[in-house]
C-alpha cells in the first residue's frame, strides 16, 4: 500500500501575489466603484433633465449624489480595513491588546 505523505494541494493563485498584490487589486476596484458611482448618477442627471428640462441642475445633482455615494463606499470598506487590521494586532502572548476599541454595547457603561 503506498501513502503519498508528500503529496501537497496546488497553491492558490491569488494567495501567491502576496498581500501588496492584492491591496493593490482592491484600491483598484474602490477607484473604479467610486468612479462609476458618479458617471451613473451623470447620466441618471441628465436624463432627468432632458426629462423635464432642468437645464444643468440634474447633472449637477447627480454628480454631488454619486459623489456622496462613491465616498461613503470608501468610508466602508476603510472602516472593514481598520477593523480587520485590529483584529490582527496581537501582543506577543497572543491575546488581543487591550487597546482594540470593545463591539457596541459590551463596554463598560
């Protein structure tokens, strides 16, 4: 019977580009999303005002409201990146520093 102790699984792809790779590839896709947040809400501005012939209000608009929106998704995924780089702050014992901010409503009052 032969049992292939060196037998190892392929490595994943995505996991050899290494960490800077791969913050590279997600502020690449922040950009694109923050971008396309505003050219969608153009077009939705002037649309409205062809629509109802607003003149350059609905662009306007539409560009200060994908504005607003492709912001608060940078502030999202920044806020996600903070948090998971508290979890990964560690002493050398292993637990958690005691200067990670407590979930909502599990402090002390």
């Amino acid at each position: 019977m032969h049992t292939d102790r060196g037998a190892r699984e392929p490595p994943d792809p995505v996991s050899q580009l290494g960490p800077e790779r791969s913050s590279h590839g997600q502020l690449i896709g922040l950009g694109a999303q923050f971008a396309a947040a505003i050219v969608l809400f153009v077009f939705v501005g002037q649309w409205v005002d062809r629509r109802l012939g607003t003149g350059p209000w609905g662009v306007l608009v539409g560009a200060a409201v994908g504005f607003a929106t492709g912001f608060y998704a940078l502030l999202r995924a920044a806020d996600r990146v903070n948090k998971t780089e508290e979890d990964r702050v560690t002493d050398k014992t292993g637990s958690v520093r005691s200067d990670r901010r407590a979930p909502p409503g599990r402090g002390d009052a």
